[in-house]
C-alpha cells in the first residue's frame, strides 16, 4: 500500500495500491513509482504530491474504479489536475463535458462570422518624400500627400516622423499585421483596422456582409479610425461614404462609392496627436489632449486647425462639438454654421459652462429630449471632474441667454471619472479605481429630467478590465468598455477581464446584471469589440437589431446577436438542453474512451467492472485501436459498436506521450491481461472469439 498526502493539509492523506496508481502508461503516478520522478517522503515513507487535494480524491477514485461523481466539483479545475497527472481516460471525458455547450457554430447568440482579409500588397517606392510634419497645418486636401502617404519602405511596425514627436525614429510595440486592432460601425456599415490597412464591410438583408473596399497598405501603424456612411452633400452627392485613419498627428481620408471604389481624399496633419477621431455629418473632426481641434468640411474641402486649452473629454450632439477642458470649462462648436461661424479664418469655440470647483472636466455626455412643443429646446449634459463629482446641468428654453442652470450634483466617486452617459432613464458615471461604475434613475416630466422625486441610486458595481502593460496605440480605442446603445434604450458595459482571452461579458449598465457572456467560435483571442445596431431589413415594422462585434487576433470579426440575449434575459429564461455533464458521464460509461486496454485498475477487479458489457467494450476499444474490421452482431449491438472520434478527441489523443512502439507493445500486454482475467473469471465465450479474430 501507498500512502500520499498533499500540500493543502497534512492530514489529507490518501492510501492506495501500486497497480491502481500505475495502470495508465506514462502518468504521473508510473513516472513517480518508477524513479524518473524525484519523490518527497515524511517519516512513515508517504509519498508527498503538491496538488489540492479536493481534487485529487476523484482522481484517486477514478482510478480505482473508472466511474466519475461531479457532485461538488469544478469541472474545468478537475481537468486541470487530470492533465498534471496524465490521466488520459479522465481528460477525455471531462473536455467532453465542457464541450457540451460549445460549438464551432456558435451558441443561439452567433450570428455571422467574417474570415480574414487578404493583406494589401506594399507599393515601395525609392523616392522618400518629406515628412508630414513639415506640411501646414491649414493646408488643403492634397497637402502632404506626398510626404506621408507615399514614403518608401518602412519596417512594417514603424511609425513615420510626424509632427509633435520629438524622435522622429520612434517605434512602436511589433504588432501582428493580420490582428484586428478596432471595429468602428455607422448605420449599415462596419470598418476594421488592422497594424496597416482597413476593411469596410456593408450589409444587406439578401446578401449578408459583404467587403466593399480595402485601403491600400499603409507604412505607419493605426490608431485611431472613424467611419461615415451617410455623408449629406459630399463631394460626389449624396452616395458617398468616408473612412478616416490616423497614426501620431496624420489623418488619411478616404470616399467610397456605392460600387465599393475608393479614392484618397487627402493626407492632413494635427501637429500633435490624435486622441479622437470621428464624424459629425459631413465634417472629420480629429482632437487631441494638448488642446488642438481639427475639422475638414466635406462641402468646403478645407482642412482647419483650432488651438484650444488642453482638452480632457469630448461629446456631440446634433451638429455640436462640446469640449471639456482641464480649466474647468466646457465649451462647443456649432459644427453646422461653417464657414459663418469662423472668425478671423478661425474656428468660433464658445464657452458654454464653467465649473464651480474649477475641477477639469473629464467626462462628458449630453442627452437631447425630443424636440416638442413643450420641451423646446431643453437639453441636458451630465459630466464627471478630476475629483470625483458628477453634476448634472440643464439649458431651459426659456433661459438660453443666460446658459445651462446646475441641477444636481453627486459626490460618491473619489477617483476621476473616466465615463458618463446620461440617457432617458439612467445616469451612469464609471471613475478609474478599476472601472468602478455608479448608476442612478432619472425622473422625467413629459420628456424633461425632474426633481421630482429626482435621481435615485440605483446600483455600485465594477467592470474590472485588465489592459496590456505594453498596449499599442490602438488598444484603448478598440477595447472600449462603453456603455453601448442608443440613449432611449437598456445600455450595455462589454467585460473584457484580462486581455488575452476569447471571453467577453455583456452587463446591463444601470444594474450590472450579466445579459451574457460570448465566447470565440473558433477559440482565438479577441483583440477588439464593438457594439453596434443595424438595420438589415426595410420591411415595415422591422426594428433594428444589436448586435457585437468582435475582432480576433487571427483577423476574422465575429457577430453576435445582443437583441436576442437582451430579450432572452429580460424574460428571465433559463434555457437547458442536452444531457448534463453528469448524465453525460453516465452515458460514456458505454463508451470506452481510454487507450489502456486493463479490464481493471487492479488485479482484483472491482464488482462493477464484472459485467459482460464492460468486459466487451474494453475489447471493442482494443479493435479500434488496431483499426481492424469488426462484424457486429445482434448480442453485442451498441456494446460493442464502433465509434468515430470527434476532432477534439484526436486532439486529445495527440497530446498523449506515447509512441508508436508503445501504443503496439501496450496493447499486446493489455489484450493479454484481458484474456488471463477472462479465463479466471470464466466470463462468457465472446473473449475467446475475440481473440481468434485479433
């Protein structure tokens, strides 16, 4: 007898035999007993193993009996320990049961998957150009095209010299060229960067997704992109759509054509870097924290830079572009009124509110009520300081003279906060003590935020969300945690725990509840996320439908459809199909999974290993592995009936460490065994017929 004891708990021992330890080949237990494995011993010779020993007494009893109890166990931290120990059998039936719910398809959520894109061919060119940096920064479209757009060829990690960069030689972390690195969308259409280039896809109810352009390679890495599909008045009417991408302080602009043909617009430089870039109808905007604005008009084709004190938040509305500052102050620009609202050929940047504590405004959300006649022009903006507050300020229609009014204010944040989004029924700040979020419910009068009762609490909880140490620029761009959705709708948080995983989790905003959780089909890691509502079909009484996407480190994009899960959660549904992995394991008790051929672990086999079934099913396995025909017959139909291996099976067949002269020597020693067991147990005849066949 052998005692073991574990590292948990000294008293946790465990005594068994050699045999019952040693009869999987190449174990952990056969490569400690036989001396290839260095062994810790007390006083009374018992084995030392530094394992838990919860899940080691499964284990143990496994190996004595090949039958499996589930009750109180971690499915997945059992495998774990299975696959330490080398237990074969045990890994192949517990990886059936985590695949009971997993598919190559997808769970009912999945909803399209779209496969890597071909990499553009790099177009080099010997004659290097000047470096954007030294364009003007009000130059036209074709100002510094050639200097930024055209350079000769570059490491394909590098970053050209721009403007606001001391080092011109400046390199950024290798990025793998074929991972996703964002996923932006607007209306129908979606566009993906990737280190290089970008890929639009548009959708259409009879044909699905469907790629419509493809930028050229580019020598510099993506940072920032922004996409829009309904440009009023553009250049080439009203059909036009238009992809942007930035890297440092340089934008290149693109139009789209319905026929999915692009052209370049024009390469245009901020002189600092970009921190956001986005559309407010036909005008780019493109901001940084150093306190710049850049605007290119779609009518004008004119590309304008505004100084501005550093800026810590932005957010739109409507035609506007409001600016929170670090002075306090929040001030817009009417983007509509170009060029009537410029002065002295400069943008015309209004101050519209000053904070009472002079705290830096670091979040910002505005909320536009529906235009009626009763409301007016009642717009409300919620934004979040360095300190930690959340004020909520309000612009009556009778009081647009004078500015917004301040109309509550919350002090439960003692970090900055990061986010703020206020909608028709909730206001809901996260700050940065690990994305801590507070959620409150709004109280509305015909459509107007009221006191009455006023903002109540409504939740306090955290999406925690590791980032990379060593992030590319692109990172905190496509990674955004939201919230998702439009105002006057259930907002969404996505939970990306750690970064390198194929996991998210969807959670309500207002209240953290888990709406999902989704999970790579093809099971590589998820490099970006985005959500997005989209309308597929034009048939009357068709509503949009949200859905998430996300990119892969392997370049595809995967969709996933939010509408469903909401409605889902929103019923309360518990959806159970399928066997359970208990009842799983009871029916692969008929199915022989091992590639030891022992009857038994033991010499002294145990009373439920006599039954004829199992006698014949470990035979069965034996034939598979010699990959001989075998003729089935009425007494031994389904006991003995030939099964295909599933590809994680194969898999998990691969990993074993045997060889081939193994495997063969093996099953001569096992088919023996079996043999020897029959004649003394004077088991049925089959044996005997059996072995004629082999």
């Amino acid at each position: 007898m052998f005692t073991v004891f574990t590292s948990v708990c000294l008293s946790d021992r465990f005594s068994t035999s050699r045999q019952t330890l040693m009869w999987i080949p190449d174990s952990f237990f056969s490569s400690l007993l036989s001396g290839r494995i260095s062994t810790l011993r007390d006083e009374t010779a018992a084995i030392f193993i530094d394992r838990d020993p919860t899940a080691f007494a499964p284990i143990l009893n496994f190996l004595r009996t090949k039958e499996l109890d589930l009750r109180g166990v971690n499915i997945s931290v059992l495998r774990h320990e299975a696959e330490f120990y080398g237990i074969t059998p045990l890994v192949r039936r517990l990886l059936l049961c985590e695949e009971l719910d997993r598919s190559s398809c997808g769970s009912v959520l999945f909803h399209g998957y779209l496969p890597t894109p071909a990499i553009p061919a790099r177009k080099s060119n010997p004659a290097v150009g000047a470096s954007c940096s030294s364009s003007d920064e009000r130059a036209g479209p074709s100002a510094g095209v050639e200097g930024f757009a055209r350079v000769g060829p570059l490491p394909p990690v590098s970053f050209s010299a721009s403007a606001g960069t001391e080092d011109g030689n400046k390199l950024g972390p290798p990025i793998d060229p074929r991972k996703v690195l964002i996923v932006a969308g607007h209306h129908n259409w979606i566009v993906a960067a990737y280190a290089h280039f970008v890929i639009c896809y548009r959708i259409k109810e009879s044909s699905g997704w469907q790629q419509v352009f493809s930028s050229p390679y580019l020598d510099w890495t993506i940072e920032r992109i922004a996409l829009n599909a309904k440009v009023v008045g553009g250049p080439h009417g009203d059909k036009d759509k238009m992809v942007a991408a930035s890297s440092e302080s340089s934008i290149i602009l693109w139009s789209i054509q319905d026929g999915g043909s692009g052209n370049e617009i024009g390469v245009f430089s901020l002189g600092v870097p970009v921190d956001d870039l986005f559309f407010i109808g036909n005008q780019l905007v493109a901001t940084s924290h150093t306190g710049k604005v850049g605007v290119w008009n779609a009518v004008t084709q004119h590309w304008q830079v505004q100084d501005v004190v550093p800026i810590t938040s932005c957010d739109t509305a409507g035609s506007f572009l409001l600016l929170g500052c670090n002075n306090g102050s929040i001030y817009y620009i009417d983007m509509q009124k170009f060029p009537l609202r410029m002065k002295d050929n400069d943008l015309l940047v209004t101050e519209l509110y000053h904070d009472p504590s002079n705290d830096s405004i670091t979040a910002l959300s505005v909320y536009l009520t529906p235009k009626t006649s009763v409301s007016g022009n009642w717009i409300e903006i919620a934004y979040g300081t360095s300190s930690g507050a959340v004020r909520v300020i309000v612009q009556h229609p009778e009081t647009v003279g004078s500015g917004p009014q301040l109309f509550q204010t919350f002090t439960v944040h003692r970090s900055p906060v990061t986010k703020i989004m206020l909608s028709e029924k909730h206001l809901v700040s996260v700050c940065s003590d690990n994305n801590h979020v507070r959620t409150w419910t709004v109280t509305r009068f015909r459509g107007m935020i009221s006191t009455q009762p006023g903002s109540t609490p409504l939740a306090s909880f955290k999406i925690l969300s590791l980032e990379e140490t060593e992030s590319h620029g692109s990172y905190c761009s496509g990674n955004d945690i939201g919230p998702f959705g439009e105002r006057d709708d259930q907002q969404v948080f996505i939970q990306k725990v750690i970064p390198i995983t194929n996991k998210l989790f969807v959670r309500l905003s207002s209240t953290g509840k888990r709406i999902c959780e989704v999970q790579s089909v093809d099971g590589t890691t998820i490099s970006c996320f985005m959500v997005r509502e989209c309308e597929a079909s034009s048939r009357m009484g068709s509503r949009p439908r949200r859905y998430l996407f996300t990119g892969h480190g392997n370049g595809t994009i995967q969709m996933w459809d939010l509408t469903t899960a909401m409605d889902t959660a929103n019923r309360g549904e518990e959806y159970i199909g399928g066997p359970t992995e208990e009842e799983l394991l009871q029916l692969l008790d008929q199915c022989d999974l091992s590639t030891s051929r022992c009857a038994t672990p033991n010499i002294s086999p145990a009373p439920s290993v006599l039954q004829h079934t199992r006698v014949r099913e470990s035979c069965s396995s034996l034939q598979l592995q010699t990959q001989e025909p075998h003729v089935e017959n009425q007494a031994t139909y389904g006991a003995v009936r030939p099964y295909r291996e599933s590809p994680l099976l194969a898999r998990a067949r691969r990993t074993e460490s045997f060889n081939s002269c193994s495997q063969s020597a093996q099953l001569r020693v096992d088919c023996s065994t079996v043999l020897e067991q029959q004649q003394k147990l004077d088991l049925p005849w089959s044996l005997k017929r059996f072995k004629e066949h082999l």
